[in-house]
C-alpha cells in the first residue's frame, strides 16, 4: 500500500522466510466476525489491574479509575487480530495489548469496527485508540485525505511497535503472469476498502496504458476479497505481508493461495491515539518500550512468525 491515510501494512523489505514461521499460528483458522462486537484481547488479574502496575501512574486518570482501554479495532485480519474457533479476540494486536496491560495495570477492551471507520471513531470518543494493523503515515498524522490532499480532521499521533510491508497472492498455481505491481495491468485485484492495498492499486493503474487499466475490487473486510478470489472472481488479491501469508498457509489448507513478488512500501504499524490525548500516547510508548526491555515484545512476535517486523523501541509518529 501507498502512503495513505488509510494504509495497512506489513513485514518490512523481504520478509519471504517469515511465511514459513507463521505456520506455527496455522491451526488458528480465518472466522468471520459481526460488526461492533467486544472482546477482549487478554485477561487481567486483579492484582495486575491495581497500583502494582509499575507504570499504571502513567495513565489518564479517568482510564486508570476505569481499568479500561476501549480499542477500536478491525477484528479479521489474521493473524494481526482476528477471532479464533472459540470466538476470542487472538493475534498479534491482542497479545501486545494483553502485555502492555500488565505494564499499565489495565485491560485491553477490542472492539470490532470497519477499518476505514477506526480514526472517525477515535475522534468521536468511541475508542481511547485504535489498533488494528494501521500503518503510520504522514497524512494520518495530519488528518489529510491521501486522495484529494484535503484536510479532513485534526490527524492522529501514533505510537508505532511494528514494522511491516505489502505482497500480492493469486490462486494457487494460477498467478496470471503476475509478479509485480505493473503486471496487474489489465487485470483484477481485490483488496480491503481504505487500505494501502486500494491505494497502491489505484496508483499502478494510472499508470497503465489505455484499455488495460486495473480493475479494483475493494471490500469492508480482507477475508471477504479473499472469498472472491477464492471463487474465481479475481486475478490477484493483495493486503499486509503478515496476513496475506498467513492466508497462504492457512486458507484450504495452504491449497487455496501462493505469494507472488517481493513486498513493498514497508512502513511502521502505529496504536493511533487523538492529537490532544498526549497522556495516553506516552503512557504506551512507555509501556510498550517496557515490554521491548524485558522480552515479552519478542516472545510475541517469535510467536506469530514475524520477528523480521520487530522494532527495538517505540516511536511517536515515525512515518513519513
């Protein structure tokens, strides 16, 4: 994806080996998931939800009376966030979520929502942040619509704790010809509606010559182009690394897809936070730089394959 206002990204540079280490998350299967239901991504004891936190003081007071974090999230995009068989909230998202809380003392509250509505939610007061995937980019920060350049809303701070680029896949054994962005010239992609994917597509096909611009199918979810593709009604589908590989490995028994070319447009994942809600935003900073120090970030990210995205501390609004 593009730099837009509405990326989703993954892994960064060549991320090809990670394929194969998501494989360990392979038994978790893509579900569904209705809209604007909760769930929480981890569990925290009484004990954790107290004073003890070594660095609850951080937060707002308001949150830290509460014990919650209202995070708005689009909660099928596996294995970032998604639902397992049981109907939890699981993924990477979730699991950083459950060990920042720890940190903070509170608990993590996912909620789900279309990822295109995540930071008109956050600015309404529906969520203390949003976490979902979201690539941190400069237009995001200023509340710029990518496409018309306009300003759209106050913008967005992020706490970035990921970084990760985008791949194509097709049905396997029938890429098409494809292997880069410029070969889709003529034919269809499906995509997730506001991601970088849509934006990256819309860009290549500028570019193509007249009578083989590229046909763009986008919708509310990536599971949902992933059934279209599935079902023959596209040439090639396209979303972050991380998920588009974990639906090679996972979907029809790693029969259904294959990865094509290399990734592009690496970029850091960002927790987006309100422009004005600089409490919240350094409290996750510290949080998350806390559980980079004492090694439960890398256990996560061994966890789900995707160790080459790791980063090595937190950063405020490091996209460009």
């Amino acid at each position: 994806m593009t730099a837009s206002t509405t990326r989703r990204t993954t892994a960064a540079r060549s991320r090809i080996a990670a394929v194969g280490a998501i494989a360990v998350a392979g038994a978790l299967l893509l579900t569904g998931c209705g809209d604007q239901t909760k769930d929480s991504g981890s569990d925290i004891s009484e004990t954790q939800a107290g004073t003890s936190a070594p660095l609850a003081d951080k937060l707002p007071k308001e949150i830290r009376d509460k014990g919650v974090v209202k995070v708005g999230s689009d909660i099928a995009y596996a294995p970032v966030e998604f639902k397992d068989d049981s109907g939890k909230v699981v993924g990477i998202d979730p699991d950083l979520a459950d060990a920042m809380g720890k940190q903070l003392g509170v608990k993590f509250e996912f909620e789900n929502g279309t990822f295109d509505t995540l930071i008109t939610g956050l600015r309404s007061g529906r969520y203390d942040m949003a976490m979902s995937a979201m690539t941190d980019t400069k237009d995001r920060q200023d509340g710029v619509d990518s496409e018309t350049g306009k300003k759209v809303g106050e913008g967005v701070d992020f706490v970035d704790y990921f970084t990760a680029g985008v791949s194509i896949y097709t049905k396997k054994g029938d890429d098409q010809g494809i292997k880069t962005w410029a070969d889709l010239c003529g034919k269809k992609i499906v995509v997730q509606r506001g991601t970088v994917s849509e934006d990256l597509a819309k860009a290549e096909s500028e570019k193509c010559p007249a009578g083989k611009k590229i046909t763009i199918e986008a919708f509310d979810n990536d599971q949902q182009a992933q059934t279209r593709l599935r079902a023959g009604g596209a040439d090639a589908g396209s979303s972050d690394f991380p998920v588009a590989a974990y639906a090679v490995k996972t979907s029809g028994g790693g029969n259904d897809f294959q990865l094509v070319g290399e990734q592009v447009e690496a970029a850091p994942y960002g927790i987006a936070v309100a422009k004005d809600d600089t409490q919240l935003r350094d409290a996750l900073q510290a949080a998350l730089d806390a559980i980079i120090a004492n090694g439960e970030y890398k256990k996560i990210m061994d966890k789900w394959g995707v160790a080459e995205g790791a980063v090595d501390k937190a950063t405020v609004n490091g996209g460009k």
